[in-house]
C-alpha cells in the first residue's frame, strides 16, 4: 500500500526498448496498486515491434493505455513535463547508463530503480556496473541477492538492492480453465520453507487453474545454446520429440517474427533450422502465458518461462544435454530436480521441482518482496533532501566516448556527425579490448568456467552486441 505519508499516489513511469525489458517493466508496475503508471518505449535498434508489444503488455494494463513510444531525444521534454517521483530504467546496461544521463539533467531528480528481465544467475560484471547509479536495484530471488551483494564486494561496488516477486510468475486467471485448481507448488513451497516466517505466497499460492494440456512447449532462447551445431542439435531433438506422437504438438515459442528484434541477437534461429518439419511441429508467436494454457510440459536451456510454468503447476524439464555451465545460464537448476536430456524430451518425462530449491529461487513469500516498500521510503528521503543524487560519472575518453556510447545504443536514431565519427573511432577499438579480454579467460574462480560460484568477473563469452 502506498504510504500515508506521500500523499498524492506516485507518478512512476518505466523507459524500456526490448520485448523482454517492455514485459517485464510492465508486469513489475502493474502489480504496485494506488499508483499513476506509464511506460515510455524508446525507440532504438532493439525497440518492440507494435506486434511484440501487444504479446509483451497481454495481461497488464498496459495493453489498453498508458504507453507512449518516443525518440531518445524526446525523453527531456516527456519527464520534464510529467515530473515522475519514480523512474524504472529497463533495458540492457548501456541502455541503462545512457538514459540515467538524462535523468541527470532533471531539476527535480526521481526516485531512479533498475533491475534485470528475468533470472540473472550468475551474476554479470557488466550488469551491476551500468546500473550502479541507480538508487535501487530489483533482485527477483534471495539467491540473487547474495549473489550480487558478492559480486558487489569482489569489484567496489555499493548498491542497495530489493527483493521483488518475479512478475511473470504470478498466476493469470484462464476462463477456459477448469475450476478446481491444484495448489502443488504452494505446499511445496511450504514444505521447503520449514523455519522461515511464511507469509502468503504470492507467486504459487494459487496456481492458475489449467486444462490437461498435450503440448509440449520449447522455449526458444537466442543466447544459448550458441553454436550452431548446438542448435542444429535441439532442432533434431524436437523433431524426434514430434514423431514420437503425432497426435500431439511440439510448439517452439520464438520471441521474434523476421524483421524484428530482441533484445538478444539472435544466430541460427530455429525457424530456418526448422525448414522442414513434421505437421505437429509448429511455431507460435502468442505470450508464453497463452502457449502455455494447452501446456502438458515446457522444455527449454535456461529460459525464465521455466518460473513462469512452475508457477502454473505445470511440469517442465530444464535441458542438459551439453552440460551443466554458466555459459549455458543453467546453473541456477542445480538441486533443482528439473534437469533432463533428450530422452525425458522425447518421452515427455516432465518433472516438478524440489521443495527445497523454491523457496531460495524465485518463490519465496510475497512478505519477502519489499521493493515498493523500499521505494517509498527513498521517495520520503528524497523529498526531504537526504538521498544523495548518483549521477554518471564522465566515462574515460570524455566526450568521444560519450558520442560513442550514444550512437552504440541508438544506432540510426542517433544523427549526429560526432556519433558517427566516435563509432568509427571507437567500434574497431571496443572490438579489440573485447577480444583480448576473452582470449585471456581464465579457468579459475570467479569466472564464467567456476560452475561452484553464482557470479563471474569476466566479460560475457556471448556474442551478443548492443549494435544491430
């Protein structure tokens, strides 16, 4: 509830691009009541087709009103005019860095959270440091706190951090569904809660009521895995997944339809690995809350549809079919019982998770998930001039890097001469730096090859630019 103390209800307003950063800004503020709520999509290489939109927003509010899509340039005049108390920034990191600049220049400084789209095991350099201006950042597990609090103290950096529930966890209602509902995951998560103070569970207390469902839904990720031969490889399994019944449908859930982004690049796409397939086979653009209506089980590396499933009481299996790594982002499904191969996929030998694993991933008591309480009370201390502005340092090589730093994340929507000499200057330099970094990984702890840590100082290993 909003603070009696605050008055008027909080103007909070999320600034947001790609399709996973859209949803889950929009779910994280749809579930905060007594507040005016407004989402800006800036546009930018990543930016949200109007048809990603409307799959991104499905369920919230945000799907009748509220949004506005602008030009980066346009921010100033939008947040000048509107004066928000609460600014959440959403998108990939230097995105993030580029727009608190903006923020910079206001006369009257919101309240300014970030946070990541979905589960950030393990805990990325790069995404605490573009953030680290922020006044808040949004975790989504108590693994994630630690996580980062660690990665925190390993590189100098201070910053607070809140719990949230993650939003895409919480049940939808399903009309078509039938009316008696199992309540599987909330007694698991009783059962793994033994000792802790348990308050009303508010991603699995009620899990969605669903029909028997006969589809096996993929869900499709661009990062992982990354080679092609990998990639190739799932593509079979789905096939023979497919055969192995015909009678009922594998569904590939993509992200993307040709021509449109994500906010990962994706290479390989199984939409062309796919070519040639069985007619159970097929591919969906719907939101994975509707692929998941007809769902008897979801597969997938490491997407965070598999919190989404579980919320719903719907079985899945986590692939480890090249292992168990960080690079693979699966990591966090250690102890979790949902690992599986390719003979569970094609027997569609789904399984549910342990009690254990819950409660610390992603499911834990809505009593936990003091975010808003948290933001409240930084919008009190701002008001009365006891929260200290965190502004964006000037980045070494000044205003070239800055010039650089912009065109990198508008791409054609910045204009300006110095952007384009900057990323000819700077593009072939960043390149280089980025390559020696990785050519000097190392095996040790701490880095993307230490299975036994929930964090890495090492730069991605995905080749995954910014520039489109």
């Amino acid at each position: 509830m909003m603070s009696a103390s605050l008055g008027d209800p909080l103007r909070v307003v999320a600034i947001a691009d790609a399709d996973s950063f859209v949803k889950w800004s929009a779910s994280l503020l749809d579930a905060v009541p007594g507040i005016r709520r407004h989402l800006l999509i800036v546009r930018t290489p990543l930016t949200v087709s109007p048809a990603q939109q409307r799959s991104a927003l499905a369920g919230t509010s945000f799907a009748d009103a509220g949004v506005t899509r602008v030009g980066f340039d346009e921010l100033d005049g939008w947040l000048g005019g509107h004066r928000p108390d609460v600014v959440v920034l959403a998108g990939r990191g230097p995105f993030v860095r580029l727009a608190a600049r903006r923020i910079d220049r206001m006369r009257r400084r919101p309240v300014v959270v970030s946070g990541l789209p979905g589960m950030s095991i393990p805990a990325q350099r790069g995404a605490l440091e573009y953030r680290r201006e922020s006044d808040l950042l949004v975790l989504h597990s108590h693994r994630e706190e630690r996580a980062f609090a660690e990665l925190g103290r390993q590189i100098g950096v201070t910053m607070p951090t809140a719990l949230a529930t993650l939003p895409f966890a919480r049940p939808i209602a399903i009309e078509s569904t039938r009316a008696d509902a199992s309540a599987r995951v909330s007694a698991q998560v009783r059962a793994g809660a033994r000792g802790h103070s348990t308050g009303r569970i508010a991603v699995a207390e009620r899990p969605a009521p669903r029909p028997s469902g006969t589809d096996l839904v993929f869900a499709a990720q661009a990062l992982v895995p990354a080679e092609r031969q990998e990639r190739a490889h799932l593509a079979r399994l789905l096939r023979q997944a497919a055969e192995a019944d015909p009678t009922r449908r594998v569904v590939v859930k993509l992200r993307s339809r040709p021509g449109e982004a994500e906010t990962h690049l994706e290479r390989d796409a199984y939409a062309d690995l796919l070519g040639a397939r069985p007619a159970n086979l097929v591919f969906s653009h719907q939101p994975m809350a509707a692929a998941l209506e007809n769902a008897e089980g979801l597969v997938t590396v490491s997407s965070t549809a598999i919190v989404e499933a579980i919320a719903r009481d719907i079985p899945v299996i986590a692939l480890d079919v090249f292992g168990v790594s960080k690079p693979l982002l699966n990591t966090v499904f250690v102890g979790s019982g949902l690992l599986g191969g390719a003979e569970e996929v094609v027997g569609r030998r789904f399984r549910h998770p342990h009690p254990q694993w819950l409660r610390d991933n992603y499911f834990h008591s809505d009593a936990e998930s003091t975010w808003w309480a948290q933001v409240e009370q930084l919008v009190a201390l701002r008001r009365e001039g006891r929260l200290r502005a965190k502004p964006v340092p000037v980045g070494r090589g000044g205003a070239l890097h800055a010039a650089w730093h912009r065109a990198s994340v508008l791409g054609a929507e910045d204009r300006t001469l110095t952007g384009r000499v900057a990323l000819g200057i700077g593009s072939p330099l960043v390149r280089g730096i980025v390559a020696l970094r990785r050519s000097r990984g190392r095996a040790g702890a701490d880095t993307w090859a230490d299975a036994g840590t929930d964090y890495t100082l090492e730069p991605t290993p995905h080749r995954d630019p910014i520039r489109r």
